[in-house]
C-alpha cells in the first residue's frame, strides 16, 4: 500500500459544504407521510383484510386530523407545535448524518485516488463473499429463499459477483488505506470499547453456531479503528 496525501484529501473534504437547512415543506411532507401511515393501519384494522390499502388510495379526506390530542397518541408531545419541533429536529439529524458520510465518501474517494493499493485477488473474494451474503440476508428478511429470488429474476450468484467485483475491489482498497493509516498515525481502537462491543454481540448471538469469539473481536476492532481513523481525518481543517 502506497498511500498519497491523505491529510490533503480529508481537508478537501472537509471544505465542501453540504445543505443542512430543514425547509417547513419538508416537515409538512413528513407529518402527511404519518398520517398516510397511521390511515392505512386504522384502514387495515377495520377492513380486517390481509392488506393495507395502497399509498395511492388513500384519500386527503382518510386522513386523520393534525390535532393535539392526535399527535400525543403518538408519543410524549404537548401540542402540534411540539410534534413539528420534534419532526424537523429529526430531519436535521438525518440530514447531519447524510452529509457526514458524503463527506466520509468523498474523503475515500480523494484518499484511493492519490494512492497505489494492490488488493490481493482473495482479499477481493472475500469481500464479495460478504456483499452476497449481506444481500441474501436482505433477501431472506422478505421471507423470500434466496435461490427462489435469483430464478425470479433469472440470475445467478456468479451474475452478481460479476456485477459488483468493482465495488469489492473499491471496499478491499478502502480497508486497505484505512488500515495503513491508522498504521501510520498510530490509531488504535480503545480495548474497553472492543470488549463492551464483543460482548454485546457474542450476547446477543448466544448459542448459535459458526459465532467465533476471536472473529467477533478481530472484526470489531477493525471496525472502531477504522472509526476513529475517520474522526482522524475529519479533524484535518
């Protein structure tokens, strides 16, 4: 691994500006959005049909009223005014959080760019190994086999390893860079925190076969290294 000026990278990313502003039209769109939702489930109840009625069906006048004692049924909210406080504080979060990781995007892209990473043919591999079986674990969330999902759509695993080599080339590379650089600036994730976070995950995964104590605790330390090389980067101004 070949690094290029990462530190120049991450301050180019750092100067772009994203929007941040959370216009009254988006809050009014997502209030709308909860009472479509909350029609449809008060639809459901009282058709009793296996379905919902579609977004489309649903009619201004299905809608229940914005109201105060309608917004406290769906939590701790004084009034309307506090639920749309509430609202657009959100959509500020989700904003923040969208551009953190454009910005994370555009430091990577600018980092692999200046740099000369040669990713081992396994190491590639294994990265679509585990972008096959995190679609297939999409896939099994619809209740769906995943065998019965590449028919549906006449694919195949090989189709999609074809399709995304490039992007697990990409994540390889970024690991790659991620890991030279907290090698370079001597960053490493804190011990308690690998831990708390092994032992939350072997907890929650408790009995279940192929579950590696020693895999959980080398994936999460790679993970919250690389997470605190990202707050690395984003501290160069």
């Amino acid at each position: 691994v070949k690094l290029g000026d990462y530190k120049k990278a991450a301050k180019k990313a750092n100067a772009e500006t994203y929007e941040t502003d959370v216009t009254d039209e988006e809050v009014a769109e997502t209030i709308t959005n909860l009472r479509k939702m909350r029609a449809q489930q008060d639809a459901l109840k009282e058709s009793q049909e296996e379905q919902p009625p579609s977004w489309n069906d649903i009619k201004d006048e299905d809608l229940p009223e914005l109201t105060d004692d309608w917004v406290k049924t769906l939590g701790n909210f004084e009034n309307v005014a506090a639920f749309e406080t509430k609202i657009k504080e959100n959509l500020a979060m989700e904003k923040e959080a969208k551009n953190n990781e454009k910005r994370r995007i555009a430091m990577i892209e600018g980092i692999l760019e200046a740099s000369e990473i040669e990713v081992p043919k396994a190491m590639a591999d294994y990265e679509l190994d585990k972008m096959l079986h995190e679609f297939e674990g999409n896939i099994a969330m619809t209740g769906m086999l995943f065998d019965d999902y590449l028919k549906s759509i006449n694919k195949t695993r090989d189709d999609y390893r074809t399709e995304w080599a490039d992007q697990a080339t990409k994540r390889a590379k970024t690991e790659l860079a991620l890991t030279e650089i907290a090698r370079k600036e001597n960053i490493q994730a804190d011990d308690e925190a690998i831990e708390s976070e092994v032992n939350t995950i072997m907890d929650r995964y408790q009995g279940q076969q192929g579950i590696e104590e020693n895999n959980v605790r080398a994936y999460v330390a790679t993970v919250l290294t690389h997470q605190k090389v990202f707050e690395f980067l984003e501290g160069q101004k």
